[in-house]
C-alpha cells in the first residue's frame, strides 16, 4: 500500500526551523524518490557546523519525538544515524547528523551507552526481517537472520569481557548448556514463517539473557526504554 508522507515532512520542516543550528535539511532512499509503502522508513540527513554538533546532536532524540509517541529510539553503532520507532504504526524516522564540509564525526562513546544502543539495534535488525519479509522479500529477511546471529553471539562475547575470536575458538569451554540451547534457538533451519516467528522471540530471549551478563560483569543497568511487549506484538502481526 502506497502512502505519502510529504505533508507532515512539511510540517516537520517548518518544526526543524526553530533550530538555528540547522544548514540543511536533506532527504535520502525512498523519502527522497517519495517511494512510500508502509514499511518505508523516512530517512532524513541534517547538516550543521562543526561547533554546533555536540550540542545539536543531544538534541535528536526529543527532534524525533515530534512524529509521536516513542516505542524505541536509539543511535545506531556506527556513525552519527539516531532512529526511532513511534505511534501506533511504528513509523520509523532516523535522523542522520552531518557536519558540512566533512565526510564524517565521531565523538567518544561512553561504554554503557554504546551498549544500549548495541541492544536496541539488533532488536531493530528484527523489526527490519519482519518488513521485508512481509514486502515480500522473503530472500533478504532470512539472509539477515544469518548476520544478526553472528552480531549476537558477538554482543555474548563482549558481554562476557572476551574478544570475538578468543571467545569463538574456545566456545566449547565458554558457552553454557543454556548459552548452547539459546544460539540453536537462532539458527534457521528451515525458511518458512512459522520458524522465522519463532527465531524473533528466540532473539529477543536471547538478548534479554545477554543484556543481563553486561549488567552483572559491569555491575550497571542498562536503560533500554523500549516498550518491548507492543514491538513483539507488532512484529508478529507484520509476519501474519
């Protein structure tokens, strides 16, 4: 189903007119070509000094809040790209902020922070599967489920103070029985939409587990703020 979002992009415009940090506003993907289907996401890349980018940049999250009510929102790992899911149709807006003149910025991340939106991004990955699944891109949603395992099993590495490597070579002696039966949980065997429904809930139970090691080894909670039971929800009726 085709749908048009060039009237509140209008609106939004006129809202991101208030911030004088603001050089220029520029849309990409299908926001840009106005090729909207309900499962689009509006991608749009903000421009700004330099000087300004550490403070404009705190900024986006309550800048996204203006499309709606918040299910999740988070900054994706690499780059500048803050995203987030809001209203009853999850619509997902990602704000990507740009300094002008240069190709790319990146601040420090304080380590509990990366982490959430570590978490946040691969429960995201899941949200992705699901649409193009549902577009009928059935190819591409179970590809994805083999990239998602692996960034999963290397979030477990990093939650358990290991690198990648070490932590793979050595996995007969670091997974547990438990550990063993979540991953063969996340491992797709057959491509139908039965199995697909059921390795997203294994992935979130999975992640649940892992966020729980970070916490205990780090000794700090995690603050996801992510309305979790309405995502799952919404993920699974995508899948209908």
């Amino acid at each position: 189903m085709k749908i048009n979002y060039s009237k509140r992009l209008k609106k939004f415009e006129r809202y991101l007119s208030q911030f004088s940090e603001i050089k220029k506003i520029k849309y990409t993907g299908s926001t840009k070509t106005k090729s909207w289907d309900k499962y689009s996401d509006l991608d749009i890349d903000i421009y700004v000094n330099k000087k300004d980018f550490p403070k404009f940049i705190k900024k986006v999250p309550k800048i996204l809040s203006w499309w709606g009510e918040i299910n999740l929102i988070g900054k994706y790992p690499e780059g500048n790209e803050i995203y987030g899911y809001f209203g009853k149709d999850y619509l997902k807006v990602e704000i990507e902020t740009i300094i002008l003149g240069e190709n790319s910025f990146s601040p420090k991340k304080k380590k509990k922070k990366k982490i959430e939106n570590l978490s946040l991004f691969l429960r995201d990955w899941t949200i992705y599967i699901s649409r193009h699944y549902a577009r009928g891109q059935k190819f591409s949603a179970f590809y994805e489920t083999f990239d998602l395992r692996k960034q999963i099993i290397d979030y477990l590495a990093e939650a358990r103070k290991s690198t990648r490597w070490d932590f793979i070579r050595n996995a007969e002696k670091n997974l547990s029985n438990k550990e063993k039966k979540l991953i063969e949980g996340i491992t797709i065997k057959n491509k139908n939409l039965s199995e697909l429904k059921t390795f997203i809930l294994n992935v979130w139970k999975f992640l649940d587990y892992i966020d729980k090691i970070w916490e205990k080894e780090n000794q700090k909670k995690l603050n996801l703020k992510i309305n979790k039971k309405g995502i799952l929800k919404m993920i699974l009726e995508t899948l209908k």
